[in-house]
C-alpha cells in the first residue's frame, strides 16, 4: 500500500495548489494539521490491518457454491462493463454507508471526521477505526461480487479516480463548469455543505463520486445557497481522544440538540 499512499500525497498537493490559485472559500490559518496528519497515518495503518483481516473471509465466501455459480453468470463481462460495474456500486454503497452514520446510534464512530474546521485536502482523513472499517465495507462487498482480475492499467486507473475524488472532495477549489458538473459528480462545494456546523446541512450530500444518489433518495441539498462562510466542525464539544476512538462525549447531549442549527456548543446534561 505504500505506493498507494504515495500517489496519494502527490495528488494531494496538486489540489493543495489549486486551491491556493482559486478557492471557493476564504483562505484561513489551518490549526489542525498535525491533527490531520496523525488521523491519515492512523487510517493507513487500520487499513492495513483490516483487509488483512478480511482476506480469508473473503476466499471462505468466494468458495461457497452458489457465489461460484454467481462467477461463471457473470464471467463474460467486459473489463470496461467490470469497470462501471465497480464505480457505480462501491458509489452506492459508500452512500448507504455513509448516511447509515449520520444515525444518532452511530454518530459518534462518525463525528472524528465532521470535527475539522478547515476545508482542505487532507482534513478528509480524519476518521474513526470503526468508520474506517465501515467505509472499507463497500470495496470488499464488491470485490467478494465482482472480483475480476482488471490488469495493471485498469487497476491504476480505479486507483487515481478515487483517490483524487477523495481529494477533489475536501479541497477549497473552485472547478470550471461547477453548477454543471454538479448534476452528475459530487463538487467540493456539495460536500462543503455536509461539513457545515448546522446538522440540518451536515445530513445532507452524503454522497462521494456520483451526486445522483443523493438525489435519487431525496438527501441533496443546493450549495448554491449556503453562505460560502458558514462554520464548520461539531455543534457540540468532545475531547480529541474520544472522538479519535469514536466514543460520545462524557456528558449526554439533550435529545433536543440532536438536529440543532445552533452555532455555538450546545449544552449537556448529566446522565
């Protein structure tokens, strides 16, 4: 995976330039790098260790009669079919996933990822080890369905779409033909919206290559007017170390702050 990381940050720079050409947003003194940078090699290393985990899981299912029976159905797929075929599901159910966390019962393994303040390329990898598991959930259901043997090309292919969409999400760059482009790719101005403070917007564009999705389950939300300053981050206050670990704050939030347009830090009750 190194090499994967590797062409991550060069990506990551390039969107770092971009941003300081032409943002949509303000340019701000980001606080929270260090922060940022400890979240990404945290992420690296939980993958690392949960698809290695995952592995003979894998084969066991692959060898189960009726999944062989679904390989041959389906073996004579073209590559390019293959292709779209991935894109499109690990899409959806990256979605699913995603707005699945947005559910009080499970907002906590998300709320590391919606704590940053700044718009920027590597802020997108701030994430809990559960989170981090259940956004790998989507790439191993769709290998286990479609595990076809793409050659180097396609496979460098797949790599670079999402890792510079991961980029192209948290940047602060504005795109040509944005409020079109918009209809069809989630643009990094849709996503500001799902960082905002307000959880009315923060639970909305959920999704992460295709904004079709959103839109087909009623989850889209017009970037076009949001404020472009709108405050970012939590409408609540945790410690760092319990939101790294994904676990609520030491005091219970009244059931009526939990859909809150309130910008400064709600209030708790003892429980």
């Amino acid at each position: 995976m190194l090499k994967e990381y590797i062409l991550f940050v060069a990506l990551g720079l390039l969107f770092q330039l971009a941003s300081m050409i032409k943002p949509f947003r303000k340019q701000v003194k980001n606080r929270e790098k260090t922060l940022d940078l400890v979240a990404c090699i945290s992420v690296y290393l939980v993958n690392i260790g949960f698809f290695m985990l995952m592995a003979s899981p894998i084969l066991l299912v692959s060898e189960l009669p009726f999944m062989q029976a679904w390989y041959q159905y389906t073996a004579p797929l073209s590559t390019g079919m293959l292709l779209i075929i991935h894109l499109l599901l690990i899409d959806l159910l990256s979605y699913w996933a995603h707005r699945i966390m947005h559910q009080q019962w499970l907002w906590n393994i998300h709320a590391f990822h919606h704590s940053q303040k700044h718009i920027w390329w590597l802020g997108g990898m701030r994430a809990s080890p559960i989170h981090v598991m259940m956004m790998g959930l989507p790439l191993l259901i769709t290998v286990i369905l479609f595990p076809a043997q793409f050659d180097s090309w396609t496979s460098l292919v797949i790599l670079i779409l999402f890792l510079a969409n991961q980029h192209w999400l948290h940047s602060n760059v504005t795109f040509p033909f944005e409020s079109k482009l918009v209809y069809v790719l989630v643009t990094p101005q849709m996503h500001f919206v799902h960082h905002s403070k307000k959880r009315r917007f923060s639970d909305s564009n959920y999704g992460f290559m295709f904004s079709f999705w959103d839109r087909l389950f009623g989850t889209y939300t017009d970037y076009t007017k949001q404020p472009k300053d709108d405050v970012l981050g939590l409408n609540y206050s945790n410690s760092t170390l319990r939101l790294i670990l994904g676990i609520g704050p030491k005091k219970r939030l009244k059931a009526s702050f939990i859909n809150t347009d309130i910008h400064t830090e709600v209030k708790v009750v003892e429980k």
